[in-house]
C-alpha cells in the first residue's frame, strides 16, 4: 500500500472531506486503513459488573485507502505517491509533487 501507520494523510472524499489525521492501523488485505479522528464511530456498551462500567464509547472506524492521499509537510496538500531506488537499491516513496523521499 502506498500509506503506512504513521502517515500524515488527508481525506479526499466522503463527510470527512479536507481533514488531516494520522494513519493508526493498515488493514492491507481489504484495502483498509483507520485514521485518527476520521469516521467516528458510536457504540453503546452494557455495563458489565461494578469494575466495567457502561457508557457511550467513540472510535475510529476504518475507510478504504482509496479515499486518502498522503499529506506532504513541503507543499501543504495531499499528494501522489511514487516509488524509486537509492543507490545502495533500496526501494523508496518519493512525492510526486516536489520529489522529496518520504521514507526516512
């Protein structure tokens, strides 16, 4: 995939439109990923005994990585990802944008 846990990336498409957050979890075999603060999810829990008590819990629910681009610090917006080798032949992401290796 060409975003990782940790990325800064913006949404492209959706109710949460033009909002940044940080990738949490990668989910590659479904093309999945969970971004923090996007696609707030609401779920009702049953209290479970004294030591677990019940409540309205919000999390982060996961959206398809097509509707994500990486966010590049440089240009300020959402760029495209490319790949290219180092001389030593390691495979890196380079920003399409400005050409700055995003792989430190």
């Amino acid at each position: 995939m060409y975003v990782k846990s940790g990325d800064k990336v913006v949404v492209i498409s959706g109710k949460n439109i033009n909002k940044i957050g940080t990738v949490m979890r990668v989910f590659p075999k479904e093309n999945r990923v969970i971004v923090e603060g996007i696609n707030m999810l609401t779920k009702h829990k049953k209290a479970a005994g004294p030591s677990q008590p019940g409540g309205i819990l919000k999390y982060e629910g996961p959206i398809n990585a097509s509707k994500v681009m990486y966010y590049c610090e440089k240009d300020k917006t959402g760029v495209r990802v490319g790949y290219s080798f180092l001389a030593d032949g390691k495979k890196v992401r380079v920003c399409k944008k400005c050409g700055e290796v995003l792989d430190k």
